[in-house]
C-alpha cells in the first residue's frame, strides 16, 4: 500500500533527477549526541551531497534554554534560514549523515512549525546516496540570503506543563520514542545525570522501530501501521511524541505524516526536561 502523503520523503533517485532545480535546496541537519564519538560539522566538510547546505539544529536554537536544542523564536529562525539561502518557494530536502532521518525529520519538523511546508526527508540519507554511486563534493555552497515568512504553529508544539496536566486529562496519547530499556528503566540514559523510566500513562514506539535496519529507510506503510497499531496506539486520536531531547521524536511523527496523519505534535523538552525535574512523576 502507497503512503498517503508521500510528499514528505523523497528518494535518491528524486534527488539525483532534481537536484540542480532552481526551486530545491538540500540541508545536512546531522546531529550526534554527546556521548557519540562523531562530529556532524566535520563529517559535513569531508564529503556532503553537492550543494547542501549545513543546518545545525545545535546552534538554529533557543540560546537562553538549558535544555538542548530547543526551538528558537520565530524571528531568530527566520534570520538564520534566511541566511541560509532558505526561504519561501523553496523546496527543501534534509538528509543527515546517520542515513536513519532522525535528525533530517527534526529539521522537517522544525520547518513545519514556522509554516514552510515544502520540506520533505531523504529516505535513508547520505547512506543511501553514496550506496546509489553518487558523488559528494567538500566544496561550500555559495549562500544568497532569501526572504523567509516565519509563521508558527503553536499546535505543533507541546511543553512540560500541558504533559503532565494530560496524565489526568488524557487529551492526547503521548508515545516515547527512547528504546525500550529506557522506556523500562532498565537501560541508563545517555545524558548520565538523568534517571531512566517514562512519563505515566504515555505508549512507547522507539523509532528505530520504524526505520529498515538494512537499509536505514523508512518502512513501508503497511509495516509503519502494523508496528503503530502492536504499540497500542490509536492514529486517529491526538497522539503528541517525546523522546530524549525532541529529536527521534520526530521519526514517529513523520511516519504518521506518511500515513495521513498530519498533527503529531512533540513535545519540545523531552525526556531531558521531564527527568530533569524533581517535581515530575515517573515510572519505571
């Protein structure tokens, strides 16, 4: 069965016969956790596909957060898309190194809550570029600002407080994308000073769940609704997404995007927030 919105991935052979369009921009949004022995701007400068542009989603941030990578105010993004070269009426491909989207799907996220909806993800990413014969280049794009329209869209986005009232009010499914040890309390978490577990009540689906392990791509869409359903959780029903720092959180709500469900919001701080709070109830 075909997605029901497949405009929001793309595959490399689309790329490869749309790249040099006037219209289509391609970002790296890599992201690696601290404890990952990798550095995305290097591996960015050793070899990205021809003409992408570098969006760090480290530093495209709220720099007066304690909490990592929060989103920015709508008019810090707009500046620095607009820097970017990224702005209206174009159409905007991100990809990131690790090839499983869950960074790509941050910066598709990220670019829907400020209203540009012409963003889809590479299928399977840089992996699959290079799996396909296709050269990457270290030569820096030439950057030309563009005019930019932030518009935001607050019900894309949940925060603490709204979390933990729906514990009780159970307006919404919350669905964690951390593995399952995690979810469980059974496995450590990576940022060390915060204990493993998961907010009451709320449905665990870790996003690698949700990816080939082959390949890195998403699965097709009668596996991402076997999957979704084995979770116990109801698409039809508001569903907001968290994970360790609202990042892999996005890879269930793209998938959801895929199958038609468009609303998936997530919840911003993640689990670094949650856990973070001696006022926050967890389970094990």
């Amino acid at each position: 069965m075909p997605y029901s919105n497949p405009e929001a991935l793309v595959s490399v052979d689309w790329l490869a016969a749309h790249i040099d369009a006037p219209d289509v921009r391609v970002i790296d949004a890599s992201f690696y956790l601290p404890t990952e022995t990798r550095n995305a701007d290097a591996e960015y400068a050793e070899g990205h596909i021809p003409g992408a542009i570098r969006f760090d989603i480290e530093e495209i941030c709220d720099p007066d957060s304690d909490l990592p990578h929060m989103l920015p105010s709508p008019e810090m993004f707009s500046s620095r898309v607009r820097n970017l070269g990224l702005g209206d009426g174009i159409r905007i491909i991100a990809y990131d190194q690790k090839g499983h989207c869950a960074a790509a799907s941050r910066a598709w996220w990220m670019f829907r809550v400020f209203g540009h909806h012409d963003v889809a993800v590479l299928n399977g990413g840089l992996p699959a570029w290079k799996a396909a014969g296709h050269a990457v280049e270290q030569d820096q794009p030439v950057l030309k600002p563009r005019h930019f329209t932030a518009r935001f869209d607050s019900t894309m986005v949940r925060n603490y407080d709204q979390v933990k009232r729906n514990i009780d009010a159970g307006k919404f499914q919350t669905v964690d994308a951390r593995t399952r040890g995690r979810f469980d309390g059974t496995a450590p978490e990576p940022r060390k000073e915060l204990r493993s577990g998961h907010i009451p009540k709320s449905l665990s689906l870790p996003y690698d769940q949700l990816i080939d392990p082959a390949t890195q791509k998403m699965l097709p869409a009668g596996e991402l609704e076997k999957r979704i359903a084995d979770a116990g959780i109801d698409p039809n029903r508001p569903i907001v997404a968290t994970c360790g720092s609202g990042v892999t959180a996005c890879v269930p709500a793209l998938a959801l995007y895929l199958l038609g469900h468009r609303n998936v919001a997530i919840y911003d701080g993640s689990w670094t927030e949650w856990a973070g709070r001696p006022d926050s109830p967890i389970l094990p």
